[in-house]
C-alpha cells in the first residue's frame, strides 16, 4: 500500500486528499511502450502518478519519491532531474487548481448570502446588520462564510438596495413629472409664465396636488425648457426655409442676368455687384447667413467657363482643321465675314461669336507683339556689336600710330 514509508504527519493528509483526487485506484497499464511516447506524455503519464498517490502542495520531493519509486510508472522519466520538474510542475498546478477550487466556493457561498438576505422581507436600506442578524445567524449559509466576507457581502447588498430604491423613487418621480408636464402643455402654458402663477392656476387640480413641491418646481422648469428648445426649433427651420427661398429667389436673378448676356464666363464681381444693388433679392441674401451673394455668382461664372472652353475647343478644331489663316489686326467685321464660310462657325450663338474674337484678338496680338519686341532686339543687339566692333578699329589704328607702325 503506498504511504506505508511516509513520516506519521503525512499520514492524516494523504487520507483527505485521496478523496477528492481520486474517485477510484486506477490500475496503471504496464504494457505502455515508452520509446513511442512524447516528451509530453512521459510527463504527463508522471504526474498523473504523482495524482493517484494524492500528492499535494505541501509534500517535499524526496518523501513524494520515497512514496512513488516503486510505481509502474516511475521510470517513464529516465533522470531525477526531469522527474523533480515534473513534480515542480504538478505542484504549480495543484496551488493554481486549489486557489481555483476556493474562488468558485467563495463566490459560490457570497451567492447563496445574496439568496439569504433577499429571503429577508423586513429588510431595507437602512437596516443594520445587527437588525438582521436575528434572523440568519444560524443559516448555514450565513455560517459558512467568515467575519470579514460577512460584514462586507451585507454592507455590498446594502449600498445595491439603497441604489435600487433610490432608483425607483427617482422612477416614480419621473412619472410624476411626465405627468404635470402633460397637463401644462394640454393648458397651453406660456414660456413667459412664472411657477408662482402657474401654482395658482393649478392649485385646486388633483394631480398637481397629489405631488410635493420640489416635483412641481422640477416638472414645471422641465416643461418650461422644453417648450423654449422646441419654439427655438421651429425658429431656426422657420429661418431654414427662408435662407433657402432667399437663395433660389437670387439664383434665379443669376439666371436672368445671364439669359439676357450681362453675365458672361470672364464678368465681374464688382460689376454685377453695382447692377443689383436695388433689388430686394440681392439685399435677402446679403443680411442673412450662409452663402453670400458673391459665392453664388462665382457658381455661375464657373458654369459659363466650362460653357465657353466647350465651344472655345470647338473654334480651335475649326481653324486648324480648315486651315483658317486670320491677320493679328483683323477687324471684328472681317472676323465674321472669313469665318461664316464654314457652317460650323455659324452654329456657335451670336453672343459666342463676339466672344470668340476677342478671345482671339487677346490671344494674337500679345504674339504679333512679342514678334516686334524680338525683331527690336535683334536690331538693337546687331547695332551694339557693330558699335563695338567699329570703336575696336580705331583703338588699333591709334595704337598702331602710336608704336610708328600705322601708314595710311
């Protein structure tokens, strides 16, 4: 039988623990082949040994190897050195397995004083526990526990009854409130009406009368608030909707002006901006918030460019295609008249036609000028040199007069 060499003070351990580690003595097998166990498995085959000889955490390594050298399973782990860590091992184990094992059976029995405590009907908030004590000092489950887990379970359930009565009082006066908010508002009551007058108004009505003050005080400012936020609503989408008439009026501004040719892609602010300073549309838009009436204009001057690249491309496929050849000077007039050969040039609007000559013009005569200027400094570069060519002639020729080498 195996503790019959341990000292007399393992005895009495070895008989608890053998309970509650083993349900039964396993028969080790004794055919297990070794050499095609794993690391692994050799260690886990010594410490489950180590369990059915009910080794605990207390036990030292040389009564634990006096105890199971004689098992089947002993030489799994050829060295001392490998079996000692398995021992260690299994001893972390254990603690880890115990400190568990306490956990659970604590939070175990703190739940059964839960139970125990609910049990109580006369139990409040403010009862204290010596109040209590009369009523489970002889519950087992009021036993099992210590002093300190005790005092400071009871103490924990207390603190979550006082919130949980705190709440519904705060619950019930929540629905008191709702309730007096209700009634204001089926009066109609004004946001300009002090709680004074409307405690009089009031002051006969049962469901105001029911409730103490400090719930009127608090459901009347609630409502007053409320009314306030949702009349500050309606304000604000009241100004929502004319901020946004206000603009589609000036849009449509916009687009008269550019129906009749007065905005164009290369218009200006200033300029419009004089045009309709009398009208109400521009003024809407200017004294409210928002989009200013200048960030709308500068939308359409963006749309008009785009409309004017179109058919400025257009143009330029048209000359080069046609080989269309245009003098730097060339009247509006003869504009016209070179390009209405081509149906593509008359399909552009008459607006675009103007359009198109200047743009041409611009983009011409800036050339034909840096040509000239070029041609200038060509002609003015070729004079210096000839200047300076001719002023080299005469320092020779004196220089030569002075040495005696000149002969005319």
């Amino acid at each position: 039988m195996y503790g019959q060499n341990l000292p007399e003070q393992y005895h009495r351990e070895l008989e608890i623990t053998r309970d509650y580690y083993m349900t039964h003595e396993e028969k080790p097998d004794e055919k297990i082949d070794y050499d095609k166990m794993t690391e692994n498995q050799k260690f886990d085959l010594f410490k489950s040994e180590l369990r059915r000889f009910g080794i605990t955490n207390t036990w030292k390594w040389k009564d634990t190897d006096r105890v199971i050298k004689d098992s089947a399973h002993y030489s799994v782990l050829p060295t001392i050195k490998q079996k000692k860590q398995a021992f260690h091992e299994y001893v972390r184990d254990f603690i880890d397995k115990m400190n568990e094992n306490k956990r659970e059976n604590r939070k175990k029995q703190i739940e059964e004083f839960y139970e125990m405590l609910d049990s109580i009907h006369d139990i409040k908030a403010t009862s204290k526990f010596y109040d209590i004590l009369k009523y489970i000092q002889s519950d087992r489950r009021y036993i099992q526990l210590d002093e300190k887990d005790r005092e400071e379970t009871f103490q924990k359930y207390m603190d979550e009854l006082e919130e949980k009565e705190l709440k519904r009082k705060a619950d019930h006066a929540k629905g008191k409130v709702e309730s007096l908010k209700k009634l204001f508002a089926s009066h109609e009551i004004p946001t300009t009406m002090k709680f004074a007058e409307a405690e009089e108004k009031f002051k006969e009505n049962a469901l105001f009368s029911a409730v103490d003050k400090l719930i009127q005080i608090q459901a009347f400012s609630d409502y007053i608030t409320d009314r306030i936020e949702e009349e500050e609503r309606i304000y604000d989408m009241k100004k929502l909707r004319e901020s946004r008439k206000n603009r589609e009026a000036f849009r449509e501004l916009m687009d008269e002006l550019v129906k009749d040719k007065k905005i164009k892609h290369n218009t200006q602010w200033k300029d419009i901006a004089l045009l309709i300073k009398d009208d109400k549309r521009y003024h809407n838009v200017l004294l409210q918030s928002g989009s200013k009436p200048s960030d709308i204009f500068y939308d359409y001057i963006d749309i008009e460019k785009e409309k004017f690249n179109e058919h400025k491309t257009k143009f330029k496929n048209l000359l080069k295609t046609k080989s269309v050849r245009l003098g730097a000077d060339i009247s509006q007039e003869d504009f016209h008249k070179n390009l209405s050969e081509h149906t593509e040039y008359l399909e552009f609007p008459e607006d675009i036609r103007n359009l198109l000559y200047d743009y041409y013009i611009n983009k011409v005569k800036p050339k034909s000028q840096r040509s000239k200027d070029s041609s200038k400094k060509r002609s003015k570069k070729h004079k210096r040199r000839h200047r300076r060519s001719r002023s080299r002639d005469r320092d020779r020729k004196r220089q030569e007069v002075e040495d005696g080498e000149y002969v005319s």
